[in-house]
C-alpha cells in the first residue's frame, strides 16, 4: 500500500519563492519520490514529516536492521550537490552520518538525530555560539575533497557582480558600507584556503545526539577559509552588544587571524548584499548593523 505523504504548504511556499515553476514542480512531484525511496531502501514511516526551506524531511525505519534514521529529498542545486560529499568526507566525526545517497536526485537517508534537543533551544547565546565555534574548529580541519565548489570561485563571482549592485545602493552610508566590504575581500582574496566548510553552520543546524551533545545538519559545504564560517553564529538570534564578545570567541576557539576574520566576515555581507540586491529587496538592518559593528 502506498503511503499517504503530504507536503507541508510552507515547504511548497518556499520552493515556489526560491525556485518558482521547478520548485512547484519539486514539491508536486514529492510523494511519488518519497515513496519511491520508501520502498527502494526498505524503509517505513516512523512520525510526522519535518522540512527545512527546501527539503522535506521524514522520519523512518530502515526494516532490515530497524535502524531509526530520516530520509531527506530536496532539489539540486550549486549548494546540495555537495551535501552528500561532505558528510562522506567527515564521516560522522562531528556532523550527522550519512547511510545512503542517490546521486540522481540528491535523495539522502541520514542518521537520526534529536530534533527536540536543537541548539536554538539554549537559552544562553554565549554558550550556543560556543558550541558552534568547536564545532567549526572540528569540521574546519578537514581537508575539502578535491572536486568541492571552492571559495575561491565564489568570491571572485562576487566581486565582478558588485559594481552593479553598488548602483543599485541609494544610501550613502549603506553603499560606502558594502564598498567596503568589496574591498575587504579584495585583500584576502589571495588566499582563499582549502578546508571543507559547512557555510551555513547555525543554531537550527545542530541537534543532538545519544553518540554525542551535538552534530552539526545541512552543510552547503564548499573548499576555503574557516573565517567564512563565523557569519550565522554572529547573525543568529542577532544582539548588536554581543556582535563584538562573539566574534572574539569565535576567532579565539578556531585560531583564526582576527584581521583575515574580519574580511571574511565582511565578505558574507557582501555574499548578502548581492543575492538581496540582484532579488530586488532591500539589505537586512541588522546585516549592516553586524558589519558596522566589526568595520
């Protein structure tokens, strides 16, 4: 019998937005996918479907060994296409394990983590954001595999598509801001470094596990500096008064150089700044306000 699987109205919402007629074509195609999965890897429902932005998420039991685990489906893109390689690559040493992987559609079964023991759940934002600087200090150390998308690249895209995006900018104040950054990147740029990143390593993306405190879900994982990781633990939960204490947590648990920090953390705003403008939508307050707190 085939499973009855619905797809949450948000996750569908989101897939249009990001994605508008391949998106709305995903998410009309998902029950038939899951189901599909289900019976491929001999899994079985166990719970109710969960979803990120653009990933549907159910939980499962593998029947032949009663493995509890989730099966994830989400679209391709520049930033999934990787997903599989990284968690391969760390193996489970710090992040959720990877136990199947279809490279045609990007399909994933993953350990079971807690999703009631999240770290946006900790009240203390100091002691959260510490979580995540080991943690990057852990995955960070890795090697990238050799085909992972590099910084490198993407940086070098940024900067040719900010002339136009400055343009766009009315504010004075704001487009000296984001000048800035440009010419932030431009002095790290050399060196754009060769570990395997998460990039998108905050609160929401670290549960819980029996075999550890806490692993890290999620990664768009690409080749480069760590210093590009420190964006979303400094933006998460965003207190202008802490902007300052957590940077210098950060910088201090990874042993990074505070000025390379510094640039590379400007260039995420950048990173913000081009995907906002080029969207049409305005540049988020407290993305500035975090920038103009580290300038």
């Amino acid at each position: 019998m085939t499973p009855d699987i619905s797809v949450p109205e948000q996750l569908a919402a989101t897939l249009g937005m990001f994605y508008e007629e391949k998106g709305l074509a995903f998410a009309a195609a998902l029950p038939d996918l899951a189901a599909g999965f289900l019976d491929r890897w001999d899994l079985r429902l166990d719970g109710h479907p969960m979803h990120g932005m653009c990933a549907l998420v159910l939980p499962v039991i593998r029947t032949t060994d009663a493995t509890p685990a989730v099966l994830k489906l989400q679209i391709l893109d520049d930033e999934s296409e990787g997903e599989p390689l990284a968690l391969r690559t760390w193996d489970g040493d710090g992040a959720v394990r990877l136990l199947s992987h279809d490279a045609v559609t990007g399909t994933m079964l993953l350990e079971r983590l807690d999703p009631a023991r999240m770290l946006s759940h900790e009240p203390d934002t100091r002691a959260a954001v510490l979580v995540i600087a080991h943690l990057l200090a852990h995955l960070t150390a890795t090697p990238a595999p050799p085909t992972m998308r590099r910084l490198a690249d993407i940086a070098a895209n940024m900067l040719d598509r900010t002339p136009p995006v400055l343009a766009r900018i009315p504010d004075p104040a704001d487009h000296r801001l984001i000048a800035d950054c440009a010419a932030a990147l431009r002095e790290v740029i050399d060196a754009p470094g060769d570990r395997l990143l998460h990039w998108d390593l905050h609160f929401d993306n670290v549960l819980g596990a029996d075999r550890a405190p806490w692993l890290a879900i999620d990664p768009k994982p690409l080749a480069g500096h760590p210093a590009f990781e420190l964006w979303p633990a400094l933006n998460n939960r965003f207190d202008p008064a802490e902007a300052r204490w957590r940077f210098d947590a950060m910088t201090a648990t990874l042993g990074l150089d505070r000025e390379q920090a510094r640039a590379w953390t400007l260039a995420r705003l950048l990173q913000n700044a081009v995907w906002e403008i080029e969207e049409g939508r305005s540049l988020d307050p407290d993305d500035l306000e975090l920038a103009r707190r580290l300038r």
